[in-house]
C-alpha cells in the first residue's frame, strides 16, 4: 500500500490565502504608506522562508516589524531624520491601543506567513521524497569484503544475520 502523493499545490494555496488575508487585516487597520511597507514586507517574508529557512524568514519578519514599527511612527518624515525622543516617542506609543493593534496585526501576518511558507517549503520537500525524485541510485560496490560478500559494510546491521545471497556467474564466450 502507498501512501497518497503529498498536493504541494494545496500548501501554498493556504500560503496565498493567508497572506492574502493577512495583509488585508494589516492595510485595513494602518496608514497608507505603512499599509503598502507591510504588504511588501509579507511578501519579502514568504519568498526569505521559502528560499531559505524558517530562521532567515523569522529574521527577515523580525526586522521588517521593527522597521515597520519606525515607520508608524516617523510618519512622512524619513527614518533617517527620526532622533532619540522619536524613539521614545515611539516606545511609549507602543502602549496606546491605537498604535499597538495594527502593530500586533503586522507581527501576527508575518509570523504566520514565515510558519505557512516553512509548511509549504515542507511539503515541496516531502512531495519530491514521495515521488522518487530525491532517491539516490544504487551503486554495487565490486570489491569483496570479510566474507566475500559484496558490498562496503562491516557485518553489523541489520542485514548481519542473513545469509549472503550466491553469486551469479555469467559465462564469458
């Protein structure tokens, strides 16, 4: 019996989905120009996630929230030009419920498209393991060992109680 073929199409169809509505809850509850950071920053997470690891993405999210957090707050002035009481000022908008749910929302979307692209970078994987694809050929090792039996293993293992198959030899003409 073989188990069903893993439908990589369906991950990253919850992938797009999430994302999809992620960014629709972040751009709904911010500012414009902050709503457009977000969406790209999301878009950066799942693409880092998927052509890297689960840690570049969580470190791409971390810092995509950090910057998207600066950019709340420095509004239309660039972040170049934000000093140590915008800072301040920032840290202590953190607590007002205005400024904290649409940061919430942005850390919620990128922490769940970092998990959706990792599950779907999983079943990419797997789907390619369940198909073949990632199975290494054989090669028959011609030297003889202990026994001489064929091969390159020492005895143990689980093949250790076995008898060794007999050899097949073919007539040169």
């Amino acid at each position: 019996m073989t188990a069903p073929p893993v439908r990589t199409r369906s991950f990253v169809m919850v992938l797009v989905g999430w994302m999809a509505l992620a960014s629709a809850a972040v751009v709904a509850s911010s500012a414009p120009a902050t709503a457009a950071f977000a969406v790209l920053a999301i878009g950066l997470v799942a693409v880092t996630t998927l052509s890297r690891s689960l840690r570049w993405g969580a470190g791409v999210a971390a810092a995509s929230l950090f910057v998207y957090a600066l950019a709340g707050i420095a509004g239309p002035f660039p972040p170049w030009a934000v000093g140590l009481e915008d800072l301040l000022r920032l840290l202590r908008s953190l607590v007002r419920w205005q400024t904290l749910a649409p940061d919430l929302l942005a850390a919620v979307a990128l922490a769940g498209t970092a998990a959706c692209a990792e599950l779907a970078s999983a079943g990419l994987e797997w789907d390619l393991v369940l198909r073949g694809v990632g199975r290494r050929r054989q090669v028959q090792d011609l030297e003889p060992t202990e026994s001489g039996r064929k091969g390159t293993g020492d005895g143990a293992g689980p093949q250790a109680g076995r008898r060794p198959r007999p050899a097949r030899h073919q007539e040169e003409a």
